[in-house]
C-alpha cells in the first residue's frame, strides 16, 4: 500500500466515521426528516394544537448513503492508486 492509498483509506474512514457520530448527535432516527410534529399549547383557551415545524433531523439513510458512496469512490481511488508491478523494478 502506497501513500496515496494510505491518505485514500484514512479519508473514506473519517468521512464514514464523522456521518455516523453527526447521526448519533442528532438523535439516532432511522429516517430523515425535514419536518417535525410540535404540540403548541394556547395560554389563553388551554387547548393544544400540533403543528408541522420545518426542522431537519439526520437519519440513518443519509448516512448510510454518504458511506456507501464514499466507500465506493474510495475503492475506485485505491484501485487507480495502486503501484503497478512495471514501476516497481
């Protein structure tokens, strides 16, 4: 494994890793979401009403869709990136 293979594999590695630990900041849902349910309460009447809040929360699916594409590129750099048994002697 040369350089350019090690900085390759380090990269993929971080990106996978800092997709998951930003899923696990935003509080582990399955799915993503760009809106979320809110319960308002009226001070005046007492009553609640729910509301739909623009509000975007990381899911599981983008992350496992940024790693799988990066892991896919980052196979083919790798691949490419291989030292050729001709530059070798």
């Amino acid at each position: 494994m040369n350089k350019k293979q090690k900085v390759v594999l380090v990269t993929v590695l971080a990106i996978i890793v800092l997709s998951l630990v930003v899923w696990i900041a935003s509080g582990t849902e399955i799915f993503t979401k760009t809106q979320v349910l809110v319960e308002q309460k009226d001070e005046l009447f007492g009553w609640t009403e729910k509301k739909w809040v623009d509000k975007f929360i990381w899911g599981l699916d983008l992350s496992g869709a940024i790693s799988g594409i990066s892991f896919l590129i980052g196979a083919i750099l790798f691949f490419f990136f291989r030292t050729k048994k001709s530059e070798r002697n």
